[in-house]
C-alpha cells in the first residue's frame, strides 16, 4: 500500500477500544502528535497516565469536531460511521480518514495476505496462518486484523522476511487508502452490513478494494460460485484463482470425495475434521491461498485433519448420548445459518433468534428440509415461529438462549443434532455473538451435569 508518514504528524484517533489503543501506541512509536477523543468518558488508570507523560492528549467527545481543523490525519474506530458530523467535516477539508490497519501497513514490507469476506473468513484465516505456520520453510508468519488481535500491535516486530495474514472487514478497507496484498481472498459476498454501507453495491464496492490496487504478478482468489465474481475479477489487474467445488476447471475443487488444486490431488474431504458445504468452501480457499504462497503440502493436510473449528462458528462442542451439539453464534445473517443447516443429513434440532433487522427468514424455509424441531427466542422469535408453522414444524417460544439450551437437550434424541444458528445478530440480548455463544455452551454444560 501507499506509504503514509505520520512523523511530526497531528493524528485524531477517533474511538478507544483495542483498535484505537493499539493505533495510538503505534502512531507514538512512528513520531506522531496523538489526540484521542471517544464519545464515552475514558477512566484514568496508569496506562492513561503513561501515554499522557508520552503526550497523548486526550480531548472530550464534544471537542473533536474543533479539533478536526488542526488535524493532518484521523484514524476511526472502523464501525463509527462516515456519516458522523465529524467525519463529514474531514471529508470535506480533505483530511484522509483511516483505520488502525492503515496505520500498521504504513511500515509493513514483508508478505502480505489478505482475507475479506461475508461469510467463513475467519475459519479462512485461521486455517490459512496454521496452514503456513506449519512449514518451517515459511518463515515466521503472524495473524492479526478482525480475527482479533490489532496489525499496530504486532507489526512492529515484523521484518521484510516475515509473513502477515490478516482478516479484514468492510469497515477496516475502507479506511486503507491503497492496498496491494501479495495474495488477496474474498470467501464469498452477501448483502451484509446494509445498516453501515446502506446498500449492496456500495458493500460490494468495499470488499473490491482489497484488490483494486494488485498488479499482474499477486494473486487474488475468488469463489468460482459466487454472482459477483466475474465483476470483481473485472476489477483486478491480478492474476485470478477460483476455488469451485463443483467446477473441475477451477484451480480448486473436489473431485469424487478428493480435493484437488492445481491438478494435484492433496486428500479426501473425508479426512477433514471441519463439517459441512461451508467449510469445504473455507478449505477450498485457505488451502489455495497456502499452495500459491508454496505451503507444504504435508503441513497443509495436517492441518486439515487436525484443525476442529474457531469458536461460535459451527463450532463442534461436544457428543453426549449420541447427540451432537454444535455452536454456531457467529450466525448473524440468513446465509451462515443457510450454511450451517446445509452441514448435515441428521434430525436437526434447530435454535435460532435474535435483533430483528428486518430480512426475510421465510427464505430459509428449502433449508430446513432435515430440522424436526425449532426453539424460537429474541426479538425474530415471532417470524421464526411464523416459518415453522409455514412447513408444520413443531415450534416452541423462550425467552432466552439460556432457556433454549436446557430445552434442546430434554428434546434431543439419540442420532440427532442440536444446532445453536440464530440467523440474527446478538444486540437484542447480548452485547456481542461470542458473549451469546458462550452463554449458550455454559447452558448446555449446566443442563447435562457438565464441567
């Protein structure tokens, strides 16, 4: 990407959670001038303090838009809006609007990979940096961004030999005025995130600028079933890998019960301890991604066969009296739970709700071919019951996933699975979806006399 200079710089770091913490010890490291402002009061404990002595300056919420004027760069928290009065002003002063990864990039000169997507790109990177940590040949290669870990807290150790894999959302490309990743992945794209981006193309317009600055000799890899993917291959100047499961031709696909890239065959799905058509999209392109970057293929198998999921996301958790339970949290929007219902030929106990954010769960009615019962809770209970009635579904209404877990169990029969999808975000109840995972796996744990 583009090399910014925040040397002697006046920087507006606007938000202070993890990424606005990183981005100011970052910016401090790089010779920055560091205003912090967040729209609640920040307490003054002794890492405050030691960043004040560094010269932070810490301005009130209320301040910022003053302080816009004086500012060189503003570096948000990626989910504040642009249409924030404050971001609206920099925009028209033509102030440069960043997010942390900007920031940590500015510096980078070593491998980069990026993933983006709607759906699977966290199990993507995930298996994607086990995949290359594996082989020793690699290097050290290190993964950060929305998985979880801020790039400015890890890129400072970070030389030209080294590798970083990153996560990135829609929000964090927005914020990264150019970005040229050696190998560039988009999982797959759906109408998500309409309450930020407002519509589909703008959202799609998002995930295309992870690619729009490649050149002739990086790689972007595509999803061959995706609607989308010959208008972002249109995009790029990069070279275009497709993984395609059903599709022969694609650089990956399956072939019999074998995946295969690049005309080798590497192993049988069988032999992958991930489940289902949505993870075996999420092999499809880490694996791609591994082989192009030159992965072992041994170290790539073991992986694959050892590797059981990232946590909330279709999340195997354990099997008791011949019942599988399954947590998948992650679930926000109809597609992923499309996904996961997809996963399995089993009697399916299904649990789902959430905030309602008006889309249509009537479009999961063909999924629900194999479901025998549906716990309904949240503010979508009402249209998850409207849905089981529509297919004659038995349907029972609770308050809560702390409700629905016990009842799953007393209702599971032995061969059955329990799947916790709730084709809803968590903010009706819970403050996030992996506090409503984990509220979900402690209720099960509780109701069967667990540890």
């Amino acid at each position: 990407m583009a090399k910014l200079n925040f040397n002697n710089k006046k920087v507006l770091v606007l938000g202070w959670a993890k990424s606005g913490k990183a981005a100011t010890k970052r910016l401090l490291e790089l010779g920055a001038q560091v205003t912090v402002a967040n729209r609640d009061a920040i307490p003054v404990d002794d890492e405050i303090k030691a960043l004040q002595e560094a010269g932070v300056v810490f301005a009130a919420n209320d301040q910022a838009d003053a302080l816009a004027e004086d500012t060189d760069y503003v570096v948000k928290n990626p989910g504040i809006h642009y249409e924030q009065p404050l971001l609206e002003k920099a925009v028209k002063l033509e102030i440069p609007i960043l997010t942390e990864v900007a920031v940590a990039l500015s510096t980078f000169t070593g491998r980069l990979i990026v993933v983006t997507g709607s759906n699977g790109k966290t199990t993507t990177t995930t298996l994607l940096g086990k995949m290359l940590q594996a082989d020793a040949t690699q290097g050290k290669v290190v993964v950060a961004g929305n998985i979880g870990t801020p790039v400015c807290q890890v890129v400072g150790d970070l030389t030209a030999a080294d590798t970083l894999v990153l996560e990135l959302s829609s929000f964090q490309l927005l914020g990264i005025p150019a970005l040229a990743p050696d190998i560039a992945v988009i999982t797959n794209v759906f109408a998500n995130h309409l309450d930020f981006h407002h519509t589909r193309a703008a959202y799609l317009a998002a995930k295309i600028h992870v690619t729009e600055d490649q050149t002739a000799d990086q790689v972007l890899i595509l999803n061959g079933e995706g609607p989308d993917t010959p208008v972002i291959a249109s995009k790029t100047a990069a070279k275009v890998l497709e993984f395609d499961a059903s599709n022969q031709a694609a650089y990956a696909h399956q072939s019999g019960d074998d995946l295969v890239f690049d005309g080798q065959v590497l192993m049988p799905f069988a032999d992958v301890k991930l489940v289902g058509r949505p993870n075996l999209e999420n092999v499809l392109a880490a694996t791609t991604a591994a082989t192009v970057a030159g992965a072992n293929p041994v170290g790539i198998r073991h992986v694959l066969q050892s590797f059981g999921g990232v946590k909330h996301r279709l999340e195997f958790l354990f099997q008791q009296d011949d019942v599988i339970y399954y947590n998948d949290s992650k679930a926000t929007d109809i597609e992923a739970t499309q996904a996961a219902l997809s996963a399995f030929d089993q009697p399916v106990i299904w649990l789902a709700g959430g905030l309602d954010r008006g889309d249509d769960l009537m479009r999961l009615a063909p999924d629900l071919k194999n479901v025998r019962q549906v716990i309904a809770f949240g503010e979508t209970k009402d249209k998850v019951v409207a849905l089981a009635k529509s297919l004659n579904l038995p349907v029972t209404v609770v308050e809560s996933v702390e409700e629905a877990a016990p009842l799953a169990v007393k209702l599971a029969q032995p061969g059955e699975v329990v799947l916790f999808s709730p084709a809803a975000a968590s903010w009706d109840q819970y403050p996030n979806f992996e506090i409503r995972g984990e509220a979900y796996e402690k209720a099960l744990r509780a109701a069967m006399n667990l540890a």
